[in-house]
C-alpha cells in the first residue's frame, strides 16, 4: 500500500467520522442527503459482497466492516432515530435517486471486465459511488445554509477520490499492467462532480466567509 492509496483511505474514514460527530453530538442532520446516504449504503453492499469469502487483510476487512457499519447506521439515524428524523431537510432532498441507480446498473452489465454477479456488482458500485454525491451537492445548492461540518464532510469524501487518482497514477509508473480503466474512469468523473464545491469551499476558507454554493 502506498501513501496516497493510505491518505486516501484515512480521508474518507475521517468523513464518515465528522458526518457521525455531527449526528451523534448535535442530534441534527440538517444539510444531509438521505438519498446521498443510501446511495452510498449500496454502494458499500454491492462493493463488499467478498467480505467473507475472499480475505485480503485484516486492514482490508475492517475497513469494509466500518463503510458498512457507518453508512447503514447513518441512513437509520435519519430515518429512525426520533430526534435526529426532525432535522432531516426532506423538502429540498427530492433528487429521484433511482434515476442514478438503475441507469448504473444496466451500465454494469453492459460494461465490465468479467461477466460475473460479483464482478457486475462491483462494477456497479463503482458507477453509483461516481454520482452519489449528486442528491447532496443539490440539496447544497437548494439551501445554500452550509454548516461547518457539513461542509468539511463534503469536503473530506472528495478528497478522498482525488489522493485515490494519484494512487492510481503511482501504480500506473510502479506497477508492470496496472490498468484499469472502468475505476479511473468512474473517479475521474466522481472528482470532477466536486470541482464546484472546492472551488467555494477554498474561497469561503481564503476570505474567512460563511461557505455558500450558488442556486
């Protein structure tokens, strides 16, 4: 494992620990996508369907346990939990994510690298993880109220996928036959979805202003 593969791992842990940090401590997921969560709780189903059948680590397995664990036990804080449920901002979060989910899908099985139902569902992930993050930018933009620590969550899931593209770029010059264009390509997407967001969030912190995204 490389530094940027690691940096990028820890940066994605460290968002799904300040999205809890705030449902946990303030009661409140006001700002936050359900529909962004549970794109992404699919994502991490249809991703680590190997979870117990192919061992690779013990790091690996408990980080697939922990993506598990976090984005199911988010999507219940808001839907079930009676105090954190009132926040939940579902007036602007109307983007059908079903629209995303199963244009994906049938991507999967049009384009893979092995016609498998692990493989194809990999796959999948890998297509849905790339625009997941859709319902939540525009339920950003809809309320333009960005919080501290929604804005760092935000924040943090994209730099996680940009430290990934240079993971991909180390191996490429390190490692004989690394190819993988279905990944590179998904990330490169995913990142480039945040460019808005950093472009405002790098302003908001250089002019020391409130973060807004424009309507």
């Amino acid at each position: 494992m490389n530094i940027f593969r690691l940096a990028g791992d820890m940066t994605h842990l460290a968002s799904v620990l300040v999205l809890l940090l705030k449902i946990h401590t303030i009661k409140s997921c006001a700002g936050i996508s359900l529909k962004t969560q549970e794109l992404y709780a699919i994502v991490f189903v249809t991703r680590y369907l190997d979870i117990f059948t192919s061992f690779v680590s013990l790091y690996n397995t408990f980080m697939k346990l922990i993506f598990l664990g976090s984005s199911f036990s988010i999507v219940w804080y808001m839907r079930r939990h009676k105090i954190v449920r009132r926040s939940y901002d579902k007036d602007h979060d109307t983007f059908r994510h079903y629209f995303l989910a199963l244009p994906c899908l049938l991507l999967a099985l049009l384009i893979h690298e092995k016609f498998t139902l692990q493989e194809v569902m990999w796959t999948f992930s890998l297509y849905l993880e790339a625009v997941a993050i859709l319902p939540q930018l525009i339920l950003l933009q809809r309320t333009r109220n960005i919080d501290n620590l929604t804005g760092q969550y935000v924040f943090l899931l994209g730099a996680y996928r940009a430290l990934y593209i240079l993971n991909w770029i180390y191996r490429y010059f390190t490692e004989p036959h690394y190819v993988h264009w279905i990944t590179w390509v998904s990330g490169l997407v995913q990142t480039l979805l945040y460019a808005d967001f950093f472009y405002y969030y790098f302003d908001s912190w250089k002019n020391s202003k409130k973060l807004q995204l424009p309507a």
